[in-house]
DNA sequence: GCGACAG
DNA sequence: ATCTTGTCGC
C-alpha cells in the first residue's frame, strides 16, 4: 500500500506539535464496524536508536496469519512525551508500504485520542494511511478513570477535561486491563468490540502480540549470538 | 513453556 | 521502555 507522510518531517519539538495540531481535524471518530483482515504494529528497541518495526495481518475471523513484514531502521525523534509517534512513523510506514495486502483496520501499540493533543499514534497511523485504526495501550497515560469490574468484557471511560477519550478494558477476569483509543475512522464501542474479539486468549491483542514478537525475535542469527556470548560470560 | 506480576 | 530472576498457574 501506499502511504503520504502528508507534512515535512519535523526538526523541533514545536514543529512535531504544530504537525499534530495540524493533522488533528482529520482524525473521523466513526467508520465501518466490520473488518476482514487486521493489521498488528509494533516496534522494538534494540539499544538507543536501533529498531524494528512490524506489521502482522491477521484473518479477522480465524486470527491466522495473512502477511508480515518487519523492517529495521532507526528511531527518528528523539523521545519526548507526547511526541511518541515521531519515533517510529517512518519505519512503520515502511513496513505497511512493503504489505501486498491492504489491511481494513490497524491496531497500534499505543494511543489514539487519549493522547494531551488529542492525536496519538494511532490516530496518525490512521490519517497518514486513511485506514480505520485504533489504539491500544498497556499503561495509563493520560486522563482518569475508575478500575473496572474484574471479569473480561468489563470497562470503565477514560476521561480527560470531562471528555471521553478512550476506556479502560478488561480483557481477561482478573489481569490489569488495557486501555483502548480511538485512532481513525471508528467509533469507540466498535473499538473496544474489536479489541475484545481480538483478545481470545491473552492480555493483549493477538495482531499486537504477533507484530511484538516479530520485531522482537527479527533476526535470529543475532539472538544467538547474544545467547551465546551471555552463555560464555 | 509461556504469560502475568512483583518492584 | 527494557532487562533479569523467581513464582504461580494454565
């Protein structure tokens, strides 16, 4: 698929502000509640700057896997809260521009509108590919919300300035729940019925899981080389 | 063994 | 966020 990065990349954190801001009002909090394939994206870190960026399609309906591509780069902003989404872009754009399949919806690892400006990185995912998207996080980053009931299924709204801007949901009886933002082109209840199908087993998300996984074991030569130099030490 | 969780 | 170690449990 291709994908416009829409706006020159930023060289400052008041211009990574100013392309938020800007890209913002295209975000659309509504869009399709049924999606065929779905899209897992993850980066992992290797030391400072060095990362992986995956992309895992999945048969919505069966969870199997359809196509994965996972590309290595390196961070492309510096880490600053908020400005998240800068570091990782281009090599997740990369990666969705190497898929032959063009997914119907995307799960990021992170937010969406639960974000201080409104616009995670699940939200310009979203903009930048004009696919639904949504966000997925496994920490509370931003606004305030009660602890939901135990059992899977259960949620609770995250709010920030008395607006609704993602839920907090339970997943699994019993395990710290997820925390789940809109990113593009879908509504939060069809968000969080996604999340939820896509869930069967685990915490996390199965296309999230997939993409962590692949970047994280990307180059299995490497991973033994490490195990042996830590098995000799 | 893998995943959740401690902290 | 990541790494490392151990425990519990499916």
């Amino acid at each position: 698929m291709r994908v416009d990065l829409l706006h020159p990349w930023p060289e400052s954190v008041a211009e990574a502000e100013a392309v938020q801001e800007l890209l913002r009002p295209r975000v659309e909090l509504t869009g399709p509640d049924r999606f065929a394939t779905v899209a897992g994206l993850d980066v992992h870190y290797h030391g400072d700057d060095d990362l992986s960026a995956a992309v895992v399609v999945l048969d919505a309906a069966t969870l199997s896997v359809v196509e994965q591509v996972v590309v290595h780069g390196k961070a492309a902003f510096p880490y600053v809260p908020g400005l998240f989404a800068f570091r990782e872009l281009p090599a997740l754009v990369e990666a969705l521009e190497r898929l032959t399949v063009t997914p119907d919806l995307l799960v990021c690892d992170g937010y969406g509108l639960a974000h201080p400006r409104g616009f995670g990185l699940a939200c310009h995912v979203g903009v930048l590919t004009g696919l639904p998207a949504l966000g997925v996080g496994k920490t509370p980053f931003v606004g305030a919300h009660e602890p939901p009931p135990p059992e899977r299924g259960a949620w609770s709204p995250i709010e920030l300035d008395g607006v609704v801007v993602g839920r907090a949901l339970r997943t699994r009886d019993g395990v710290k729940p997820v925390y789940v933002s809109q990113g593009h082109r879908i509504s939060l209840e069809t968000a969080t019925g996604q999340v939820l199908a896509l869930t069967p087993r685990y915490r996390l998300p199965e296309p999230i899981r997939r993409a962590d996984h692949l970047a994280r074991h990307r180059d299995p030569a490497a991973r033994a080389a490490t195990t042996r130099s830590r098995a000799t030490r």
